[in-house]
C-alpha cells in the first residue's frame, strides 16, 4: 500500500463517532425540543391570565402572541423577559405604556 492510500484509511477511521457519542447528540436535540415545546405550553398557559396580572409581570397580550407565532426553534421565554424588561426600563423612566 502507498502512503496515500494509509492515510485515506485513517480520515475514514477517524470520521466514525461511537455509539455512545452519537446517543449523547441524539439526546441532546431531543431535549432542547422538548424543553421548547414545554415553554410554548407554559407560555400558552399565560393567556389564561388578566391583562392586569400580565402587567403585574411587565407584559401585554401582544408579548404572549409574539412568542407563541415565534419560530419554534426561537426561545419564546427569552422574548418574553426582554418585553418584560424594556416595559420596566420605560416605566421607572416616567414613560408608560399601559
């Protein structure tokens, strides 16, 4: 055998991941969807509520609809503390937006 035809056996050894490595990926994404769904039903669960308790929070209706039509890989939690967030900054700057 040529060195070549060596070192093109080694880049198809060295390409193969184990089993255990490829489970722990697997598991991996499985978890981060699922983590994403159950946010969504939570956030869902938020709808249930006033609009004066949503504010009690810092967020409006709009905020919940926004996240829910979000891209599903999108983390609607993490929209939702920023429109929390901006909502509470306006307000201890004297500017409200009830």
């Amino acid at each position: 055998m040529s060195t070549t035809q060596h070192a093109f056996n080694l880049d198809l050894v060295a390409g193969k991941q184990p089993l255990a490595s490829r489970t722990a990926g697997v598991t991996g994404v499985l978890t981060a969807v699922w983590r994403l769904f159950r946010n969504r039903c939570q956030i869902a669960r938020l709808q249930d509520l006033d609009d004066r308790q949503l504010l009690d929070m810092g967020l409006k209706r709009e905020d919940l609809q926004e996240a829910l039509t979000s891209s599903f890989f999108d983390n609607p939690g993490s929209y939702l503390t920023r429109a929390s967030r901006n909502r509470a900054n306006l307000f201890y700057r004297g500017v409200r937006h009830d």
